[in-house]
C-alpha cells in the first residue's frame, strides 16, 4: 500500500480476485474438510494457478446454478420432438388415407 494506507490498484484487483475465489470455493457442493483444502492451497498458488483455477470454479458455479433450467430446457424438448413425431405419424396416416380414396376413385 501507498502511504496514504490507500490500497494500490494492483491491490485493489488481487482483493477482489480473492474475494470472487472465496464466494466460489464457499458455493461449492463439497465437505467443509475438503473446502478448507482449497482454501489452505490458495497460497501456495502463483497468478497463473489462481487465474485457471477462477475459470474452472466460475464454469462449475455457472453449471450448478443453470442445472434447473438446463433440465426443464431439455424435457422441453423431449416433448416437443415427441408432439412433432405424433404430427409426422398423424400426416402419415392421413395421407395414406387420402392416397387409398384417389386409387379408388381412380379404379372406378
């Protein structure tokens, strides 16, 4: 820090990296053994480390906090190909039927 007691930016940056990797660590779905774990190996990390380490918690974070509507997305479209393949069956049959009329009006 500066003089002033006014936290560089530099520092500024590495806080709230450090508190973006608390919040993360913290919303894992994991014992709290293996949660002081991670936050025992945060030190002996480098920029790089800490950096890739962000990326993959934030991916997971992202994952856990979609998973809902990641699920309700999917049966959603599990219905809808069901619905359009009972439309495909039904035009089918329908065509089929209108087929049979033809050669039998043309058999005449």
């Amino acid at each position: 820090m500066v003089d002033n007691q006014t936290p560089s930016v530099a520092e500024q940056e590495a806080m709230e990296k450090g508190r973006r990797l608390g919040f993360l660590i913290a919303s894992l779905d994991i014992s709290e053994k293996e949660r002081q774990a991670f936050f025992d190996l945060l030190p002996e990390m480098n920029a790089e480390q800490l950096d890739k380490l962000s990326v993959a918690l934030e991916k997971n974070y992202l994952n856990q906090a979609t998973r809902a509507e990641d699920e309700k997305f999917a049966a959603g479209v599990l219905a809808a190909q069901g619905e359009y393949e009972g439309s495909v069956k039904e035009a089918a049959k329908t065509a089929e039927e209108k087929i049979k009329e033809i050669e039998e009006r043309l058999a005449e």
